[in-house]
C-alpha cells in the first residue's frame, strides 16, 4: 500500500493527466463543432457538448489551483499536438471534412467523456463533499449525459455514413 505522502503526488499526476485529456477533448470538441457548425442534426448539439466540455476544462484547472497542484504545461501541449496529428489520417476525403472523420471523432470524443465521468467519480470518493464550490456528483451526472448525447450522434452518424441492413 502506498504511503499518504505518495497519495499527493499520484493526485497530481492524475489530475494532470486528465488535465491533458480535457486539452484533446477541448480541441477535438471545437473541431467537431466546426466542422458541423451548418448542420441542423449535429450543429446545436455540438456546439453545446462543445461548451459544456470548455466548462469541465475550466473546473478542473480551478480544482488544481484550488488544492495547490502545480499544472504540467507539457502534457496538455503533447495532447493539442495529438489531436491535431489525428487529423492526418486517411478519411476518404482529399482535402474536405468526411463524413467518415465525424464517425471517428464522434468515437473519440465519447471515449474521452467517458474517462472524465470516472475521473469526477473518482473525486467523488476521494474528496466527498469536503470542497466547497465542486460538486463532483453533479459533475459527473453531466458527463454521463453528454456521453447519451454524444452516442445518439455518433449513432446518426453512422447511418449518414455506413451501409445499413436491409
């Protein structure tokens, strides 16, 4: 079992690790709404995942500040880096967004909502209720929605994009 001074230092570690999470998860968002920004079936949604995800970014940087967590400025630049290489992968398109790309970074972006409800549940257990102005319960209710969200689009995505049986 790791020593209590060792559970300050996995608490940085981890939050800094998500911190760079929320940083690809904010970029990919942005893109996402962007690129979806005249459609009427993925622009609303979007636009509204994507500020509510901007939101979660900014409450965990208050959160770090607020126990006294020396943010890593690395990390989140390594995962800006990242996304924006993912954009370079093939998506049957030269030159344009693709039908395809919204599938995928629909994928990812479902994947990274879903670690920051276990990172809010995580708090949860860890802090309870004993930081005023984080109410990490809620937090995560609202990570839990947008995941619904996000799966529906992903869901309409998929049957603009890919064949469906007959």
């Amino acid at each position: 079992m790791a020593e209590k001074a060792d559970h300050g230092r996995y608490l940085a570690i981890y939050l800094n690790d998500h911190l760079a999470g929320a940083a690809l998860g904010v970029e990919l968002a942005r893109r996402l709404r962007s690129s979806n920004s005249g459609d009427a079936e993925f622009g609303a949604p979007l636009t509204r995942i994507c500020g509510e995800i901007e939101e979660d970014r900014e409450t965990l940087i208050r959160l770090t500040d607020r126990i006294g967590i020396k943010r890593d400025q690395i990390k989140p630049a390594l995962a800006k880096v990242a996304e924006r290489l993912g954009r370079l992968k093939p998506n049957g398109h030269l030159r344009t967004y693709s039908p395809l790309s919204r599938v995928l970074e629909l994928e990812v972006l479902a994947s990274g909502i879903g670690g920051k409800m276990q990172l809010w549940n995580a708090l949860e257990e860890s802090f309870g209720d004993s930081l005023d102005g984080f109410d990490f319960h809620a937090l995560a209710e609202r990570a839990d929605r947008q995941g619904q969200v996000v799966e529906d689009l992903h869901l309409a995505a998929v049957k603009r994009t890919l064949p469906q049986r007959s």
